[in-house]
C-alpha cells in the first residue's frame, strides 16, 4: 500500500484521515460528498377555508327541549357552526359560545336574569368582562354593585375602582343613605 502524502506539507497522511493533521489541508485524494440538491420550498395553499371546513362545514351540537315557556324552550345548548354560521342558543336557560337567555352560561352572551361567562351582559353577572346592571363580578365588572380589577359602579370594589360610593369617601362626605 503506498503512503499518500500532503501536497501543502509533505507530511503522511494518517489512514482514513481527511485532512493533514500537520497543516490542515484537504485530503486531495479522498471523496466529498457532494450536497444534496436543492429542495424546492413547499407550495403555500390556497387561500381559503381551512381543510377543516372544507370536509366538515357542518359541526358541532345543538340540544333543546320540548316543552316552551314565552316561546322559548327551557333549556337550549348549541355549541359549533350551522350553515356557515356559528349557532346561538335561545331560551330560557341558553348554554353556548353565543347565548342569549334568562339565565346564560355562555363564552359570548345576554342574560336577562343572570349570566355566567367571559363576555356578557345581564342584570346580574358573572365574567371576565361582566356588564351588569345590578351586580358586575369579574376582571372587568360594571354594576350598581361591581367587583373586580377594573370595577365602575355605584358601590364597586377593585384594583382600579370607579363608584359614586368610593368617590363620596374619598371626599370626606357622608355616605347617601
């Protein structure tokens, strides 16, 4: 076997070596592995409903009673899309992403009576962005009573609280009665 030496160096290359271990050099005489070749980046989609959508348009669940009261079932769940459309529940107890009831539990919704969720509007409510009109809980809370860390009402307790009742103190003036 003949010993194959540096070009730059003279030096005999060890075996198996790719480069001299004196200098540094290539190995002239040793295969390179070529790169691989250029892979062409992935074709973007086409704008437009996602692959979801397209195979199932139509998802979700919806479930009411029968029997009514005022014209709305007692109790409606409807959570999903219809049609293209979200569905929204209506009904005396309304429980959904979009709801609208007397009593609601729902991520978007009304309730008359009282509602529970994280944007809502109701006499009483309970939510991270609650307007209620006699009672606001939540991060956000308006209310003739609200608590929260933003609150605005009449008697209101928070972080940053706003209330007739919490100005009239601060003020050195009597409580109304």
């Amino acid at each position: 076997m003949s010993i194959t030496r540096c070009g730059n160096c003279g030096a005999p290359y060890d075996e198996g070596a790719r480069v001299c271990k004196y200098c540094g050099s290539p190995r002239e005489d040793f295969p390179r592995n070529p790169l691989p070749p250029a892979q062409s980046p992935p074709e973007k989609p086409i704008a437009g409903p996602s692959v979801w959508r397209q195979l199932r348009p139509d998802w979700g669940f919806e479930w009411r009673t029968r029997a009514e009261l005022l014209g709305l079932p007692l109790v409606h769940i409807a959570v999903g899309r219809k049609d293209g459309r979200m569905r929204v529940a209506k009904g005396i107890v309304a429980i959904g992403q979009f709801a609208l009831g007397f009593i609601t539990v729902a991520q978007f919704g009304i309730g008359a009576i009282f509602g529970l969720g994280q944007f809502m509007l109701g006499a009483v409510v309970i939510a991270q962005f609650a307007g209620g009109v006699a009672f606001g809980l939540g991060q956000f809370a308006t209310g003739f009573v609200a608590i929260g860390q933003f609150a605005f009402g009449f008697y209101v307790m928070g972080q940053a609280a706003i209330g007739l009742e919490s100005v009239r103190s601060l003020l050195g003036q009597t409580p109304l009665p």
